[in-house]
C-alpha cells in the first residue's frame, strides 16, 4: 500500500464578493471571533478570485496525478446561487476522467442548521452525503458534519450517521483493510478531544459520541475544513487534520492544498500554498 491523494477544503465561490461588502465594524466583529478577514479597498463582484485559486488547484491535481481529489465542503459560499454552482462545476470538469473527486458536504452547501429540504437539494446536486469507498487497502469514510454539528431539524439524520459510521467501520476492518481514514467539514475538534463547544467544531456531546467509534475501529486520521486555516491535534493515534482554504484564507496560512501519502507505515501530509505547487510527488 502506497499512494497518494489531494485534499482540499473551502474553494466557497463567492466568499471574496461578500466580505467585500462588510463594514468596518462588521470585520471587527469577525476579528473577535478569530476569523481574519482583510477589509477590501472596493466591492468584489463575481467571483475571479475564487476561479483562479480553484484552477491553480485542479490544474496541480491533473500534473499530480492523486489517487482521488477529496474536497471536503463550503464549495460555494451559498447554495442558491446558480452562478456558483455552474462555475464550482465548471472548473471541476478540468479534471481529469481518471482522478475521481469525492465530495463532502459543508455547513454553507446544506446550512448551519440542515433541514429535509437542503439535504435533498445537496444530493442531486453532488450525491451521498455519507459514504465511503476504498483504495489500495485503505477505507475511507465520509460523513456530514454539518448535521453532526446541528441535528435539531433533522434527528433521525443524525442516528443514520452514528449507525452508519458503526455498521461501515466495522465492515472494513472485518474485510482487512489496512488503514481508516474519514472525511468531515468540520473539525473534530481543534486542541483537544474534550475541549468546550464552539462555532469550528463539533459540540462535545456528539463529538464523543464519534470518537468511540473513530477509537474502536482504529481510525488513524481525520481529514476537515472549515476554518480557513491548517491546524493539527491529536487524540492517541488518531490525526486530526485541519485544512486551510483553496479560497479566502481566515488566517495565517495563505490559500492551498495538502497531499496526503499513505503508505504501510502509515499517514504523512504536507500542505502546499497556491504559489508553491510541486511538479510531481514521490512516495
């Protein structure tokens, strides 16, 4: 087992016009929150920014030559605007036949708080949102976390996750996989397993709940978005991997991707700024 793949987080097509249009008091506000965002000289309209960041991406992914492209959420800054969406998939059509792309929903693809409605939305649009599949002895598994996140619209969602996690780990490691590894937009959490609730993680309560079963069955990494930045944890053996922005960066770390090797001795990642793409990869 020895391969490599791209993950890459919050391309959210839109994001640079709407900050564009916030007040100073408005940026403040972000600021408290730890959201850095940089006030613009001048209102943004369409969505440049976010096509050439995103193609930079799907161009080093086609040199690259990934196993897989995971894209975990926010890939548009909001689900009804069509002029998102089209170019979201218009620019992933660049990418080429055999590197398939795996989808993971985000809060701003089905909302803070999902409902019946934006989830069937979400799944025409880009399929499964709990899912999971496999490469070369390793299992991947791939969850909503915006629903983890907030379930009061939809509880029974939330119990399909939880059973589905269950039923599909236990599967793979009854079938020999190698290693686990799962795909969320938001993270786990950020320092520690057991730290406070908070608007980038998942609460507490539900986060332990996916812990246990993440421990039981050994998973080595979890892969997210979210915050606009990179962050690493851990909790035992288990990675929690935080992925900055291919879009609007909200912190120090300018926008990028990371590559992902995963090899019999284990997982290593590196992340990679737009203006610092590599040629090729060696595992």
């Amino acid at each position: 087992m020895a391969f490599f793949f791209v993950q890459m987080a919050d391309p959210q097509f839109g994001m640079f016009a709407f900050f564009s249009t916030l007040t100073d008091e408005e940026v403040e506000e972000r600021w408290r929150r730890r959201l850095f965002v940089r006030k613009a000289p001048e209102i943004i309209t369409g969505f440049a920014d976010e096509s050439r960041l995103y193609t930079l991406a799907i161009e080093a992914s086609n040199r690259l030559k990934p196993a897989f492209v995971a894209m975990c959420g926010d890939m548009v800054n909001d689900p009804k605007d069509q002029n998102q969406l089209d170019e979201l998939f218009r620019i992933t059509a660049m990418l080429q036949d055999d590197i398939p792309i795996h989808w993971v929903s985000g809060n701003h693809d089905v909302g803070d708080a999902p409902t019946t409605e934006s989830l069937a939305l979400y799944r025409e649009r880009f399929g499964p949102d709990n899912f999971s599949f496999d490469h070369d002895g390793c299992h991947f598994a791939v969850i909503n976390s915006s629903v983890c996140y907030n379930p009061e619209n939809v509880p029974d969602e939330w119990e399909s996750i939880v059973q589905f996690l269950k039923d599909d780990l236990s599967t793979a490691r009854a079938n020999g996989c190698e290693d686990i590894i799962l795909f969320t937009h938001h993270p786990l959490f950020l320092e520690r397993a057991d730290e406070g609730d908070g608007y980038s993680v998942i609460p507490r309560d539900r986060r332990k709940v996916i812990l246990d079963i993440l421990h039981e069955h050994d998973v080595s990494s979890v892969f997210a978005g979210h915050w606009h930045r990179n962050n690493y944890a851990e909790d035992g053996k288990l990675q929690m991997v935080v992925t900055g922005a291919v879009g609007y960066p909200l912190g120090d770390d300018p926008s990028g991707l990371r590559v992902v090797k995963v090899r019999g001795d284990g997982v290593t990642h590196k992340y990679y700024a737009m203006d610092d793409l590599p040629d090729s990869i060696a595992l």
